[in-house]
C-alpha cells in the first residue's frame, strides 16, 4: 500500500491477518464494517479472529495472536 502510493503514512502493526470476500458478500462486510463497535462489545476482536482462523481452516501458532 505505501509502495503504490494509496497511504503514504501506513505501516503494518507487528501482526496482521487478511481475508478476502466475493462481491455478494459486499454488503454484510460493510454492515459488519458500519457496526463493529457494537458487534466487539459482545464478541473481542481477538476471539473473533481466532474464529475466523479455525473457521477457514487457517493453521496458526497461539504464542502469535495477542499476546
């Protein structure tokens, strides 16, 4: 993103996860997106990723998600 131009001031945080969608999917993201803020004062973010991880299949190493 810095390379091309679209941020210049971006930088990665020490972890990221990325997850792509189909165009159908669109507008439950940015609902998901528009209502985050509520949505996390039931569900941590960190526990969601995690069940993102485990839902897609994602292999990954405990000691790196939030610790």
């Amino acid at each position: 993103m810095k390379a091309e131009g679209g941020v210049p001031a971006f930088t990665w945080q020490a972890g990221y996860g990325a997850f792509s969608i189909g165009a159908s999917q669109a507008d439950t993201v940015i609902k998901y997106i528009q209502n985050q803020e509520e949505h996390h004062r039931k569900v941590t973010f960190p526990e969601e990723f995690r069940r993102f991880l485990e839902r897609y299949k994602v292999a990954y190493d405990e000691r790196y998600v939030w610790d």
